[in-house]
C-alpha cells in the first residue's frame, strides 16, 4: 500500500522558516511527481509546488522566491522549505506524489498544520 506521511509543519511568526518533509513508502518505484499543495479555511486547496524526478521545478507565483522543493529519489522523500513565511501561507498543506506505471495514480498524504502567527 502506497503511503505519503507529512511532517514538520507548526505555529512560526512571520518572517520566520519552516521545513516540511514527505516520505513515501510501499513502492519500489519512484514518484514521477511530486509537490505540495495547500488549502487555507475557507479556501479551495491550490499547488505550491512540484517536482520531477529530474527534478525540474515549479512554483506558485505567491510564494516564488521565498519555497524551494527539493527531492531524494533514493528514499522518495519531497521536502519544501519555506523562508520569509507571512500570515496568508497559514493551511493544511498536503503532500502529493504521482506514479505512472501501467497507469497514472495520484497520491496524497494526510496533510500537516501550518500557522503563521502576525
């Protein structure tokens, strides 16, 4: 069974960083894709991040040049670190991964809390 666990997310001030990390497990394949999503109160979920398995990037204009996403192919791992945090990037932030062997499968995992206190 294929799994995504979520961790690090927490309570941080604005302007302060935080580090989240997803391990996949239960594939001896590795993610074609993988990324971040959020979704704020009220709010419907949207894309943060994602990432290739060669690693080419993309970003949400909101939050371009404070994220960075980065990826360890060896353990199926996708991490987000995220500098100069402001109030709006409070939510459920969500940690996704796509195969595509004999056909496409999407992932999730079960989400992990951030809150940015003002």
């Amino acid at each position: 069974q294929v799994q995504l666990v979520e961790s690090g997310g927490g309570l941080v001030q604005a302007g302060g960083s935080l580090r989240l990390s997803c391990a996949g497990s239960g594939t001896n394949f590795r993610f074609d894709v993988m990324g971040w999503y959020r979704q704020a109160p009220g709010k419907q979920r949207e894309l943060v991040a994602t990432i290739t398995r060669d690693s080419m990037t993309n970003y949400a204009g909101s939050v371009k040049g404070r994220f960075t996403i980065s990826r360890d192919n060896a353990k199926n791992t996708v991490y987000l670190q995220m500098n100069s945090l402001q109030p709006e990037d409070t939510a459920v932030y969500y940690c996704h991964g796509r195969l595509a062997i004999l056909r496409v499968t999407d992932y999730w995992g079960q989400g992990t809390q951030v809150t940015v206190s003002s």
